[in-house]
C-alpha cells in the first residue's frame, strides 16, 4: 500500500487512468523493439547467472511480467494501484501479483534473482528515491540483476532533476549520470545503458539502465 503522500497521488491517479494506459501501452509486441530488447537481456543475465526469480517492482497491467514469465522466469510482480493489480490478475491470472509500495516491498531479502523498475521510479520525488533504491536492493540477491527505464533530461551528465507535466502526475527527468550515482549509492553498479531519442508519441529521451547489486564475486 503507499507510504508516502507521494505515493498515494501515484496510486489514486493510475486508478483512475487504468483503462486507458493498458488500452495504451498493455501489448507488448507494440513496444518499441528497443524496450522488448532491454527485458530480454536481463531475462538472459538472470538465467546465466543461474536464477529464476524475478520482481516486476511498479508492474501495471501486468504485460511486462507475463513477457519475463515467458522467457521462463517465476515471476512475482507489485503495483501501487489496485486497479492495475486487478488488471493484471485478470489478464494473466498465472502471475502472483500484489498491491505493494516500491519503498515497503513485500518480498525478504534478497530473495529476488532480478528485477524490473521499468518507468516505475519517474513519478517518485529526489528526495525519496535513496529509500525507494535502498528497497530495491534489499531484496536483490548479491550480484543479481535490475532493469531501469527512466526519462532521461538532455543532459546527461550530473546535474538538477527536472519535474515534468506527466499526464497522471507529477514526473521527474533524470540526467543519466546523476541516477547513476544515486543508485551506486543503494550497492548497484552499472553495468550497461542505452539512452534513445523519442518515439512518434514520447516528448523525452527514453533511458534503460541495467544494474548488478553489489556482493557476488566483488573484492
């Protein structure tokens, strides 16, 4: 459930909005190739390594999740919203999916293999985002895997987090560099990026990061 006045904005405006965003966005084959490719390598990094269970951390309708699940990963998967919980439990009733705040997440620790925060961190403010971070890396595994999608702000290197008129609520540009170090601050190294211009539809350069916690192998 959310924690934070931040959290129950984000909640009650994708309750609202539900219907729309998944009529919008809940088809993965109408994902930009780009994004279908940033899922598919941390499916095949959890593999190698040798793990099966991933976390879809801010999972919407649940089409993300069921792709990972797929690939043949056990999927576990949470979202602020109990519409989108429903959603997705109705659509793809073989996933376990719950109604959970990214900064109070329902799993032990590290007990996920691998995990997705895909544009589920836009709409958490700057000042929240090291307790979301350090959530995040709690249930990791050491060495396991994370996915980011952000918006990114033109500038890439360190710099001031920009908020934005997102459509449901308040959202936040991050310069590439700058949500790099803030995640290396919660234990999680990066291990690849890929920033890309806008699609036909986006007003903001689309950023995908791919992590690894910190313990596994490290000197």
């Amino acid at each position: 459930m959310p924690t934070t006045p931040s959290e129950r904005d984000v909640s009650e405006a994708y309750d609202r909005l539900a219907p729309q965003y998944a009529e919008l966005f809940a088809d993965v084959r109408r994902a930009h190739p780009a994004d279908r490719a940033a899922y598919g390598e941390l499916a095949r990094l959890v593999l190698d390594d040798g793990g099966v269970r991933v976390g879809d951390l801010g999972c919407g309708p649940g089409h993300w999740a069921a792709h990972l699940a797929d690939q043949g990963l056990d999927v576990v998967a949470v979202d602020l919203s109990p519409v989108f919980v429903t959603m997705a439990r109705l659509a793809h009733p073989d996933l376990d999916v719950q109604v959970g705040s990214l900064s109070d997440l329902p799993f032990d620790d590290e007990t996920l293999d691998g995990a997705a925060c895909w544009f589920s961190l836009i709409h958490t403010p700057p000042e929240d985002l090291g307790t979301v971070l350090a959530e995040v890396a709690r249930v990791l595994v050491p060495g396991g895997r994370l996915l980011v999608g952000f918006k990114a702000d033109q500038d890439g290197e360190r710099g001031e987090v920009v908020a934005y008129d997102h459509r449901v609520v308040t959202g936040y540009l991050w310069p590439t560099d700058e949500l790099v170090a803030r995640l290396h601050d919660a234990g999680l190294e990066e291990t690849h990026r890929r920033v890309r211009e806008p699609g036909p539809d986006e007003r903001f350069l689309h950023g995908a990061l791919l992590l690894r916690k910190h313990g596994l192998g490290d000197d």
